[in-house]
C-alpha cells in the first residue's frame, strides 16, 4: 500500500480504464477493440439496471414513508380524542364525588 500523496497539480483522467487500453489508430482517429468496449457496454447495462432497481427501492420507500406517516397522524388524533374523552370522564368523576 502507497502512502503517496497525490500531486494535486496533476490530472485525474476522467477515463481511466480506456486510457489504459491500447488503441487502434484510423485516419486519425483513436479506437479501442471491440472487446474491451462491449465489456463497457455490458457493464454499464449493468449499472444503469441497478440504478432502476435502487430508484424504485426509493419510491417503495417514499410510499411506506407517507403512510406510516398517515397512520402516526391517525393515531396521534386518536389518542388525542381518547385524551379528551379521559379528560371528560374525570371531570364527571369528580362531580359526582363532590355531591
């Protein structure tokens, strides 16, 4: 393991693995194989699938999220009435005690 700093002056390819790859020149202009390209393209089938699954693994999320916090308020306003009702029924306890 390097504990190398990094030059910060120096540039970070943005294509790592395809600058590592040698290159097919024609008419000046530079190709990778065919190969190492299709390995690209299946990986970033790949990927792109994962990001669909994730974003809909978010939404499932988002979904659960409202309703349980539709339930909290629900039972939050029960509790309230229950409250109130406990409340109530105090005050008439209360009453009847003091006749």
């Amino acid at each position: 393991m390097s504990h190398h700093v990094r030059d910060a002056t120096k540039m970070i390819s943005k294509t790592p693995r395809t600058d590592r790859q040698p290159v097919v020149t024609v008419a000046f202009q530079q190709f990778v194989k065919a190969g190492f390209a299709r390995q690209l393209e299946r990986q970033l089938r790949g990927a792109n699938s994962r990001v669909l699954e994730l974003e809909l693994d978010v939404q499932d999320y988002k979904t659960r999220l409202i309703e349980d916090g539709e339930r909290i308020f629900e039972l939050g306003t029960r509790s309230d009435n229950y409250r109130a009702a406990l409340i109530k029924a105090r005050e008439r306890i209360k009453k009847l005690e003091g006749r």
